[in-house]
C-alpha cells in the first residue's frame, strides 16, 4: 500500500474518532436541554417551562393549561393545541386530549380512516357501497374500505349482501 494513502486513512480515522468523541462530551444529558449554554432539565410530559434553570436553580415547570398538552420531556415554553375532531372530516373524538396526551379521533360511522398522525385519524371517507351484481365480501372498518366481488354466473346480489344468491327458476 502507498505510504501516502496510509497516512490520510490514519488521520481520517483520527478525525473521525476525536470528532465523535467531542460530540459525546459537548452536548446535554437526554434529559435535559440546552439554553443560552445551559443544559436544564426537561419538563415532563403535561408540563411546560416557566421559568429556564440558571447556573444556581433548577427549571420550573408548570402544568399545561387546559385544551393543551405536552407528549414528551421538553423544554417548551408553550403547550401545543389540542386536536379538536373535524366533523367534516368526518370524524370522531376516541378519546379526549389530556395534559400529556393529545386527542384521539376515529372515523364516523359508514367511514374509514385514509390519513394517520400517531395514533389518530386526520381524515376519514366513506366506505365503498357495492354494486348490484356485487357481494359484501368483506365489511369496512374503522381503517379498511369494504370490499366487493362479482357473483358468478347464475347468483345475484343487490350490493349489500355477504353472499350471492342463486337466481330462481
């Protein structure tokens, strides 16, 4: 190997390692976060920042106000907006926002959720109505369209059964 080519894979790995190594020691704990060169402890979730710890106090933390909330430790000065469910969306309140947990919405009923954020839905529409000469072969869910299928020759359906039926004589 070229002594030259050597020498820049050495002090490339030297960059790399002492790079690393100064990125572990510079930055806050986890639990904290950083303001005006302070690292300051986090607020638990429900809470937001009243006050940024100094070099002789601790932060401090308050709830967050109602129809607001915080989901993680934080160094938030302000507590997001709850989500209010958009009927026109055509959805549901689940569960209701908290402190520390923002609103759940779930489809109405007839409706299927087609955009997720987290664990809420952000937009439903409405579940396929099957056709006639089509069966129900599986119902919709609250995050599944229905699905339909053709009769075979000799059964029909009016769209909203399970099954075709055999045509009579």
């Amino acid at each position: 190997m070229d002594m030259f080519l050597l020498r820049t894979i050495i002090s490339t790995i030297a960059v790399i390692i002492a790079t690393n190594f100064e990125l572990c020691i510079c930055g806050c704990a986890r639990a904290e976060y950083e303001i005006k060169g302070e690292c300051c402890p986090m607020c638990a979730p429900g809470n937001r920042v009243y006050w940024h710890c100094t070099i002789d106090t601790s932060t401090t933390c308050v709830p967050c106000p109602q129809s607001t909330y915080t989901d993680e430790p934080n160094g938030l000065t302000k507590c997001f907006s709850c989500t209010v469910c958009d009927t026109v969306q055509h959805l549901k309140e689940k569960k209701a926002c908290t402190r520390s947990a923002d609103t759940i919405c779930e489809p109405q009923e007839g409706f299927h959720c087609i955009k997720l954020n987290k664990d809420s839905c952000a937009l439903a529409v409405e579940h396929t109505e099957c056709k006639h000469g089509q069966y129900i072969k599986q119902t919709g869910t609250a995050f599944t369209d229905t699905v339909c299928a053709g009769c075979t020759d000799g059964t029909y359906s009016n769209g909203s059964l399970t099954a075709c039926l055999p045509h009579t004589k």
